[in-house]
C-alpha cells in the first residue's frame, strides 16, 4: 500500500503573525521538499482565501485538490531545483477560534474543521459570516460555543468533520490549563460522541495522552499548525492506501476503509513552548511538583505561574504510565532538519548556511522527511559525519531535551556543546562517544490539581433577600415607592414581593405587574413562574400590551396598531403642505404634549392627523392609553386592582402614571413601584424625572424605601456614580472580592486613536485572541460577552466596530427585527407559502381572510400587485406599503424571481438568525439602549462636551454656532444618562475623549466633557496619548 504524509493544520497568509509569501504555490513547493503528500488548506472560511482556493486548486476525485498550475514549482523557494516535481495535494480545512462562556467560566478552544467540497465549505462559510467577522483574520475569532460549532458543521455535510485543535495549550485549547475543560463531555455535551479524534500540539505526544483512559477511544493526529512553508511537516500523520478525504477520517473514526491510519511524526514534546511550568519574565521554569509546592504561584514576582501542558496532564491523568490503546498507531519522534544542520554547524536554522545545506541535501538524499526517517546514517556520513551521527541519535532517542515553557521553545540537541567540539576538532569520529540514554518522562502519581481561580464573573445573587429588600418586600398596605439604583436587585425585590403577596393569602388574578419592556416581561414571567403555579394566572406585561388587549375587549376587535415609524409617516400624510423640518419639530412636540398630558389646542395639523386615524381606523401607542383612561372616566372600564406593581417606575410618563392611578383604589393601597430616579433617561418619550414627587402629590401618604447595597458594581465603580449626585444616597458595595473595581480614563489625539486604544484593552481583558497575545499578557479571563463598549451618538458606532472587526474582537451592534418579523409581511409570505402548495407557516383563519382579498393569481404576481388588492383593508394602511419591511419583502421577491426563492432566503436567514443568537461578542450600543444592562467591563468613549452631555444635532452639523449649550433641563437628563453608563459596569469602567473627531462629515475639537470634572480624581487613572511622526507614517504611540 501507498504511504502518504498529511500535514493537516496550517495557515494563509492571511492569519495574524503568518508569512506573506504563503499562496498554494509556496505551500505546495515546500511540501514537495519536505515529503508532504498532503495539506490542509487552511483558512478556507477567510473570503480572500477561499477564492484562492477556487481559482488556484483543481478538484480531484474524493475530495482532494491539486494545484492549476505546477510548473516551475522550484522558483517559489530559491535555491531548490527549477523542475520541483510537484507531490502535494490538499483537502480543505481551516482553524477556528471561539471565546465563551460556558459552565460559569470563560472558555478558549480552537478547532479543526474539515469540508469535502467546496459547495459545503460554501455553505458553512456563510452560517458562520452570521456569527462574526471571518475577513479580519485567517483563523476567524468568534463567540460561539464549541458544541454550536460542532452542530453547525454537523448540519452542513454528512462528510464534515470537526477535531479540537491542540488540546493541552494552556491558553486556546479543549483541555488548556488557563481555559479549558476537564472532560470532553463538559465542552460539547450531547455531541461529544461525535469527536473522534484529538490533535496532541506541540507540547504533547501520544505518550503524554495515553496517561488518560478516558482518551483512548480518539486517535490521536499531529500537525505543524505553521505559519510559513519553512515549518510545514513539523509534525504530520501517516497514512496508508487511498489519498481520499472520506477514506482519511473514515479511517481515523475507525471504521473500514480503504485507507490507514499509521500514526504520526512528533515534536519531542519537551520542544513546545508550553511543556513545563514557569514565567518567562522571571525566567523561572519549574517540573509540575515544584509548582504544586509553590500552589502556582511564582517564586520570584509572585505572580500565577503559566501551568503547561505536562502539569495539566499529570492533573487529569488517571495512570501513572502510559498505556497504548489496543489496535492504535506508534509514533516517531523527530528533530527538523534545519535544526539538526544548525547544531552541526554552530549557526542559526534561519542562516543562509543551513538553507544552502538544508538545500543541497534534499536534492542528494529525497524530501526532508526522507532524510529523517529512512535514509541510513552512512549514506548520510558522505555529505556530513556530524549529522549522520546527529540523525543516528534522534532516531535512537538519545537526545537532550531542555523543555519550552510560557510561550518560549524548548532546545531538543543531539550533542552537547562539548561534544560538538570534540567531533568538529576530529579527536574522535561520529559514532565513538555514545549519545545520552534514550529517556521518557514517566508520570509517578496523579497529580492534584491547582485551585481554580474562577472566571472573575459576578457572585450570584443570595437566595433571601438582605435587610433593606427584606423591609422593600413588607412594606404597605399603603402606596410604596422603592428606590433602586443599580444592581440593588429592582426585579429580584418584586419577585419576592409577588411571592410575599401570595403567601399573605392574595388572589393572583387581583394582581398587575408593568414593566418597560417586552424583554423585561419575558425576563420576569420566566422569574415569577419560578415562584409557583398561582402566578400563572397574574397578569404581567407593558402597559401599551396591557392597554391594547383592553382596546380589543372593549370594542370587539383588535385595532390596527401603528408603530413609531408608521405614526410619524401617518403624521406626514396627513400634513402634506409642512415643510419637512417643520413636520419633524411639530411632531416631536405633539408627542412630547400628549404623554405630559398637555393641551396642544385645536391644532389643525393635530386634527388632521386625528381625522387620518379615524378614517383609517389606525391607532398610535399613546392612543392606547388616553382610551383605557377615557374608559375608567366614563365608567365603561371599571375594574380596579388589588396590587399594582410597577418595574422601572422612573421610566413612566404623566399619561402612564396618570393611568396607574386609575387602575388602583383612590387611596393608592396596593401600588409597589420601584425604580431609580437618578436613571430616568426618557425625557424626551415624556417621562417624568422626579417620579417620587408626582407619586406623592397623587398619594400623600406614600411610603419610600431605599435599597443601599449594589450586588453587581464594586465600590470604586458606585463612588464615581454617586460622585454626579453628591447629595444623594450612597450606595455600598454588597460585593465577595476584595477587588472594588477601577476605572482608567484616556485621552486620545484622535477618534481612530481612542478606538485602538479601546481594541487593545479589550484584548488585554480578553487575555488575547492570540497565542503571541496571550504570551504577552495573562489577561482578565473576561468573556466576550462581558464587555460592553456604549456610546451617545449612533453615528459613533460603525468606526469602533470596523476597528475591533479589524483587530479580530468579536463583536456585534443590536439591530432591528428582519423584515418577515413584521406581523403584516408575515402574512403575505404565508400567502406565497399558500399558492406553491405548502401550506401557511401559522393560523388558517388569517390565511382565508387574505386569500379572500388576493386571489392565486394575484398572490402569484408577486407582493406588488397583492398591494393593490390589500390597500383597502383596515389591516394594511397605507403607509405600510411605504414601510422598509414591505420594501424589503418587494426586493426580495424580484431579486428571487418568485416565491420559492423568497422562501428559500427567509429559511435561510431564519436559521442564521438562530445562530447569531447563540454568540457571545463585545456588544457596542447606544447608552439608551444598555439601560437594564450589565457587563463585567464597560467602554464609554466620546466624553466630551458636546457628546455627553449632547448639544443640539445642529451645532454638530454645523448649523449652529458652535459652543452651544443643550437646551433648558436637558443637561440634568445627560447626566443622568452618564450615570447609567457608568453603573453598568461591574468592575472595570474605561472612560475616553479624543481631542479632535469626525461626525456628520465635520472635524470637531471639543473640550472634555463636564460631568468628568465632578469625577473624584482619586478614583480615576489617569492615560494620555502623544503623537510622534515618523518618516513614513505618521504613527500615534499610546500611553498605556
């Protein structure tokens, strides 16, 4: 049978820290030198690479490429032979990375993922661009889950195949020391038994492996994960028989097959640059028994230690000498080439003399891994008696080993340097003086593992409540106000009052809990149903999906409601002759007067719009409400409740509280309202921000109560919040960690500066997304998903993200619904659905009402034509057929020629959705919309006057003078929003301001923002930026 060599971890020239010259070329040259017969690809999910592979690769029979073009392959590497024959054939493959959370600690795994056609790695490439950013990097970094990953490629093709990746590197590996797992199962759960094989990496051999039964199911591969055609082959995997994508993993899973799996060719392990124990900057390197007696911690700094990967072994080893599976493959350990040509010649493996040697013997002797492996050392001896004897040793194992630790390589040397000496000054010939004993490491016990230091999340939250929720909880029977601010526990007190409530004997169905949001809703019917069955029948939700149940009870039917968009294009309708900014500021100002409760007087255009509604029987959301009102005060809605419990009470306006008064007894017994006034941020929607005082001239007798302990933010973070309310209530920290929290803050020259400087510690608190990066720094063991970075302004947000997409950051910006979530597009497409025999995705009765206005041909036609049949129904407004979803659906239908393709894409893009969904990335967003929100580390960027707090849009833009100061009670509103950012952020806060910026197409030089003056100075670390020019480029060092 034919043997073949396959090296099946590499990279392109578009992974970081890779050589430029890689292309198929390159890499099929050094191949063919080295005795490889085949490669992965690499980075096939990269856009750039991928077409590469398509316009430089030819597929063959079973899933394997050969080059295009392999003639004169020799001048891709100079010095070789011009008529290189051509050995190296590819399958595709690629590294993936992910950072996430999974069983309460941060996780970093890399893996291998194989496709056999391009078609499929076509389609993973595009569920995976859903997730992240794959054109940042070769090896794509993402927020994913490794068990999701596997799904996915499971899903793709029958034929994929997915094995982690390195196993034991400390820092991005399934069982690394710093952020792996202990057990295969804890990573990819119910898919485990899908994992078939292990790559051992660098700083481990089968041998090392083999000290784990629970391993010996998997064989065990090798690759040389290089970066450059020079360190191809460094490792590699034996086979035997058929060159077939299939036959290969069939024979690694085990199963018949034309092809054999014999093995692999090792690193000795000791050469990896994580075998042992240590701190490169103290250059301390330690065996894994010293490092249990120092409990991992550095004798010189301090310092946690870098466990490697003989330690974590020895930590999960359940033998204490290794044991090869039954019916699994050796392995041969070996020395490169080019270091074996080094030592013999006292230079560097990088010198132009072993290149020129490195050459010449390969033209002599074969491919590298001939010489290696099956030349005999006297044949060798003609070219050079010192390597002969060099390889003589290696075979036999009788080398010296000095082990790699903390990202620096290990030395594996056939001599040492006395030695050496002897044989260059001829007093002895190669071969007289043996060579140190042949040794293995041998594990003596088990070893006990180092405490695990946790992933530095927040403490979860105490079962009871503490002593002020406990006074919040019973507090009444009269009206109660409770004050929250951030991280109090604002839901988690009205659970347990919902509870304390039930256990007092009250009738659920006498209850009412309103909320902000559907989020919040959802979040707390999830809570209260954990409190017991009664709570089934208590009736929580916002108070416009409140309200709008009660439009359709009362009048018989639903209403056909608008959204803001839709209400502002109805507006416009129904005021054709206002100009457009006069139409813009007479909305604002109708909307703003109506949720005050203000009387706009009969303004024609308030009547126009009125009377557009009417006719159209359209209603807005603050229609909603003003009708449940009108209701109870005509006496047509009488129903009062027993309890009234409010959520984020600082959010209401007049309207809503108004509303509120009338749903409880005229003596306000029963009302639990509870919210932060310092965060009411929704001026501008009307809400009112002193709360407290409005509840009170409504019920004099109401009683307050104060939560004074934050469970989420440390002390240092809730001093510089309360810092911007100096007369207010102090909140303490209810914090376990000793850590309270820091906050640094950073002048930039410039915006694109102050987005790099936000990238780079991102990276520092992700601990890197790198092994180069993680060499440098420990990190924070943060998550993605714990790291939030909040801005002002919108128009802020897509340069921050290009630059965090650039440095490989996972990130993602929330966006709006697709456009099928709308109700009313969702019903078309059913329609398409309908016609082509399928069937509707959901009730019959909505489908006959729209079948009964669009007959088949109508629908056939597509959504245009169904327009001009549905423009009279109540349901389908005009302005609907203005809105983006139905523009959207329109689009999609000429794009796609017809129905089908408009199913095919809204199946796709629900599925995507789905695993967009199941990422975790460093969320950029607005600071209204992180309300609620929390996050290990927050970025807040942009402070500067103008920004926060903001000045009209039109001093921005240019259209005012500028200088100008936010209008009337409006900086009292920024500072409030200020405070919100600043309290999302549990531990670290990053605050930043760039002396000059570009928005709305402007330069702008704004002085600091105000708010950071009342900041104390003791509290803050201080970092500036300087601006140095170079003689090519002007570059901006960062003071970090």
């Amino acid at each position: 049978m034919r043997v073949f060599l396959a090296d099946l971890h590499i990279h392109s020239r578009f992974s970081r820290a890779t050589s430029k010259k890689l292309t198929f070329r390159n890499l099929a040259a050094w191949g063919s030198l080295k005795g490889i017969d085949l490669l992965a690809t690499g980075d096939f999910t990269h856009p750039a690479w991928f077409s590469a592979i398509r316009e430089e690769l030819v597929p063959e029979e079973g899933g394997i490429f050969r080059l295009k073009e392999s003639g004169a392959l020799g001048k891709e590497i100079p010095g070789a032979p011009a008529r290189l024959p051509c050995r190296t054939k590819f399958i595709l493959g690629t590294e993936i990375s992910l950072i996430y959370k999974r069983l309460g600690k941060v996780r970093k795994v890399h893996n291998l993922v194989f496709m056999p056609s391009v078609d499929s790695a076509e389609r993973f490439n595009r569920r995976l661009e859903q997730v992240g950013n794959l054109a940042s990097d070769g090896r794509p970094i993402l927020g994913l889950d490794s068990h999701d990953l596997l799904e996915m490629v499971l899903e793709t093709d029958p034929g994929a195949c997915l094995i982690p990746a390195h196993v034991w590197t400390p820092w991005f590996s399934l069982f690394g020391s710093k952020s792996g797992f202990d057990r295969i199962e804890d990573c990819f759960g119910d898919l485990a038994g899908e994992i078939f094989a292990l790559e051992t990496g660098l700083s481990s051999d089968p041998d090392m492996n083999w000290l784990l039964s629970a391993l010996d199911r998997f064989r065990l591969i090798s690759n040389s994960d290089a970066h450059s055609g020079e360190n191809l082959g460094r490792e590699v995997n034996i086979f035997a028989g058929e060159m077939d994508y299939h036959g290969i993993f069939r024979a690694l899973k085990g199963l018949t097959s034309a092809t054999e799996f014999r093995g692999t060719v090792e690193f000795f392990p000791e050469e990896g640059k994580y075998h042992l124990d240590g701190h490169r900057k103290c250059n301390v390197v330690l065996e894994p028994r010293q490092t249990r007696q120092r409990a991992g911690l550095c004798p010189v700094c301090g310092g946690p230690l870098t466990v490697g990967v003989l330690s974590r072994v020895q930590e999960l080893a359940d033998r204490s000498a290794p044991r090869r599976p039954e019916g699994h493959p050796g392995f041969v350990s070996l020395i490169p080439l080019p270091e074996l040509v080094a030592e013999t010649l006292g230079v560097g493996p990088k010198s132009k003399k072993v290149r020129a040697q490195y050459l010449d013997l390969v033209a002599g002797f074969g491919s590298e891994m001939d010489i290696l492996r099956r030349v005999p050392p006297e044949d060798i001896r003609t070219a050079s008696p010192l390597l002969a004897e060099a390889v003589r040793r290696m075979r036999a194992g009788e080398v010296h080993r000095k082990p790699g630790f903390d990202g620096e390589y290990g030395v594996i040397s056939a001599f040492t340097p006395q030695e050496r000496e002897v044989f260059l000054k001829g007093r002895r010939l190669p071969g007289l003086i043996p060579g140190p004993k042949r040794t293995r490491k041998v594990v003596e016990e088990t070893d006990v593992g180092l405490p695990d230091p946790g992933p530095g999340g927040l403490p979860i939250l105490k079962a009871e409540p503490d002593e002020d929720q406990i006074r919040a909880v019973k507090a009444g029977p009269g009206p109660v106000l409770v004050l929250a601010g951030p991280g109090t526990g604002k839901t988690f007190t009205l659970v347990h009052r919902v509870r304390h409530l039930l256990e007092a004997g009250q009738n659920p169905e006498g209850m009412l809990v309103l909320t902000f949001t559907r989020r919040a809703a959802g979040e707390l019917r999830d809570r209260l149903a954990a409190v017991g069955p009664k709570t089934e029948a208590l009736k929580a939700d916002t108070v416009h999906a409140l309200a709008f149940g009660v439009w359709s009870e009362l009048l018989g039917q639903a209403p056909v409601l608008l959204g803001e968009e839709d209400a502002r294009r109805t507006f416009a309708l129904a005021n054709p002759e206002l100009g457009r900014r006069e139409r813009k500021v007479l909305w604002q100002e109708l909307s703003l007067a109506r949720e005050r409760r203000e009387d706009m007087g009969a303004s024609p255009e308030v009547r126009a719009y009125a009377d557009r509604k009417a006719v159209l029987n359209l209603v807005d959301y603050t229609d909603l409400l003003e009708f449940w009102i009108q209701q109870i005060d005509s006496g047509n809605y009488t129903k009062r409740f027993d309890h009234v419990l409010v959520d984020e009470v600082q959010d209401m306006s007049r309207l809503q509280l108004e509303l509120l008064q009338r749903l409880l007894a005229s003596s306000g017994d029963g009302l639990f309202a509870i919210g932060d006034p310092r965060q009411s941020i929704y001026g501008f929607r009307g809400a009112e921000p002193e709360v407290d005082k409005t509840l009170r001239s409504f019920w004099p007798e109401l009683e307050t109560v104060s939560l004074s302990s934050s469970h989420r933010s440390g002390q240092t973070i809730l001093d510089l919040g309360g810092a911007l309310f100096p007369h207010g209530p102090r909140l303490r920290s209810a914090r376990l960690q000793e850590d309270t929290g820091q906050a640094i803050m950073f002048t930039a020259v410039n915006a694109a500066q102050e987005s790099a400087w936000i990238g780079e510690k991102i990276l520092a608190l992700l601990g890197g997304t790198a092994h180069w990066q993680a060499d440098q720094n420990a990190g924070e063991g943060l998550g993605p998903g714990d790291i939030a970075v909040l801005v002002r302004l919108w128009q802020m947000v897509p340069s921050l993200r290009a630059t965090l997409d650039k440095m490989g950051i996972p990130c993602s910006v929330p966006g709006t619904d697709l456009f099928f979530h709308d109700p009313r597009v969702a019903a078309i497409i059913d329609e398409g659905r309908r016609v082509l025999g399928l069937g509707g995705a959901e009730g019959e009765e909505r489908q006959s009402q729209i079948e009964s206005l669009c007959p088949d041909a109508t629908v056939v036609a597509g959504p245009l034509v169904m327009a001009d049949s549905l423009a009279g129904d109540p349901r389908f407004p005009d302005v609907f057929f203005k809105s983006r979803p139905f523009r959207d659906l329109a689009a999609l239908y000429a794009e796609r020629s017809g129905w089908a393709g408009v199913l095919r894409e809204v199946a796709l893009q629900s599925e995507l959705e789905a695993v967009r969904q199941k990422s975790q990335k460093v969320q950029i967003m607005t600071l209204h919309a992180a309300k609620g929100l929390e996050f290990e580390a927050v970025f807040l960027p942009g402070l500067e006057d103008g920004l926060i707090p903001l000045a009209d849009l039109e001093m921005l833009t240019g259209q005012k003078e500028a200088g100008a100061d936010p209008k009337g009670g409006d900086v009292e509103e920024e500072r409030r929003l200020f405070y919100v950012g600043l309290t999302r952020a549990a531990n670290r806060l990053y605050l930043s301001r760039a002396l000059e910026r570009k928005l709305y197409g402007r330069a702008m030089r704004l002085p600091e923002s105000r708010f950071l003056g009342e900041l104390p100075e003791n509290l803050v670390r201080l970092r500036k930026a300087k601006a140095h020019v170079q003689i090519r480029q002007k570059a901006l060092k960062m003071d970090f």
